[in-house]
C-alpha cells in the first residue's frame, strides 16, 4: 500500500464544516469544537488510521473523500463507505475507548480535522445537548454500514451490486439532463471490487456491459449515468 507524508497545521485553527452533525450543534457548541480542531492535509492513498491501532481521537473529513475498509488476516479488503465532506471518522471507538474497527485511507488529496479523545469527551461534559447529535451520527453510521452489508451480502449478482454502488456513489455528483448524474470515479477496477466483494475481472467486464449498453459512460476520471432510473431498473431486474 502506497504512503506518502501528511502535512499538519502548526496551530488550532476555526474551520467550517458541513454535515447533520453539525447542523444539531448550538452555535456556542460548534465554536467550542472548531477550537479544539488541528486540520491536516493528506496526499491520496494515504491512511489516515488503522483497524485495531488505539483510537486516539475522531477525525472530521473537511475536503476529499476518504474510504473506509475492513481488512482480514489473509489479505482480503472489504470496503465499506466513503466519507465525504463534514462526515466524522472513528467516533464509536473514541467514545468506547476501543481500537479503531476499520481502516481510513484518502482516495484523493483530502484535508482532515483531528479532534483528541479526551478533548472530545470534555466537550460533551461541557455540552451534554450534544449527545443527541452523537447518537444520531451514531445511527447513521450503523445504517449505512447495514446498506453495504445487503449490498455485498443479498444482491444477486456482480452487475446488480455495481449498478448499486454506481447509484449510491453518484448521490454526491451533479445533476445532468434527463434524470442522469456526473461524479468522479478515478479507483482502480481491484478497489472497486472491494465494495462489492468480486475480482477485477468480474468489475471490468461488468463496466463495459453498462458502457456498451449506455448506462454509464466514462470520460477521465469522471463518470456520467445518463439516465438513473434506467441504471436503477436494471440493478433490481
């Protein structure tokens, strides 16, 4: 696995966030939390932290896209989500004070936020409203860690989880004409056969079937789905 060097902010510094968490915050809450922040930027493919290393804090995805992934003794990676702008990492461990249950590893160049465990735990003495919007950051995490599992574990075949995973991903792009969506899609065909549990062979072959059959289209590093409902139909033929 590639790594490359981080370089860290020298200071605390405010940062703006997006995300529901934040949203629930009260405006003394959120100036609390930005005070504790030390963002760092991250070159892609560079993990952030380790499943089972001591979870030392939560991380706030503020630029790039970070995947996260489990991993097992012989090798094999299943990935599970990928965190975008405004979304916490590693929460349910720092609150548990257990080992990180996953891997997080910047897909592109990304900016993180690091917030220390026992920082993060003082804030919620100091603004116990806030545990509401952990506990409904807490379920969402568990909802969508529940949709990849129906994903890997109860579709049928290799190009209805893709059609599924191509649907779920192009949620984050933007709109095109006729019902169709455009989002960058820049992962090797192995990565993302780790969402989906199948080989690179198997991706491959089913990306030229949705080309050939105009469901996807790709140009660079971006992917367009001309029309989301007939990619959507063909995933739950």
């Amino acid at each position: 696995m590639e790594r490359t060097y981080m370089t860290s902010s020298s200071c605390r510094t405010q940062v703006h966030t997006a995300g529901t968490f934040f949203n629930e915050l009260s405006p003394a809450a959120m100036q609390d939390l930005q005070s504790m922040q030390f963002p760092s930027s991250y070159a892609a493919n560079m993990v952030i932290f380790s499943e089972k290393d001591p979870a030392q804090g939560i991380y706030i995805v503020l630029e790039g896209e970070v995947k996260m992934s489990l991993n097992s003794s012989e090798g094999r990676r299943l990935s599970l989500a990928i965190a975008r702008r405004g979304e916490i990492l590693g929460m349910a461990s720092t609150l548990a004070g257990s080992p990180y249950d996953v891997t997080a590893e910047t897909l592109y160049p990304a900016k993180v936020a690091y917030i220390g465990r026992r920082d993060f735990l003082n804030f919620l003495t100091r603004h116990p409203e806030a545990y509401q919007a952990v506990i409904e950051e807490l379920s969402r995490g568990v909802t969508k860690a529940c949709d990849q599992l129906r994903t890997v574990g109860l579709s049928a075949t290799a190009p209805e989880k893709l059609a599924r995973l191509l649907l779920d991903w192009s949620d984050n792009g933007q709109a095109t004409e006729c019902g169709g969506s455009r989002f960058r899609f820049s992962m090797t065909h192995e990565e993302i056969g780790e969402f989906i549990g199948a080989s690179r062979e198997t991706v491959t072959r089913t990306l030229s079937t949705f080309r050939h059959r105009r469901l996807v289209d790709f140009k660079g590093s971006m992917m367009t789905i001309p029309n989301r409902n007939a990619l959507a139909n063909y995933a739950h033929a």
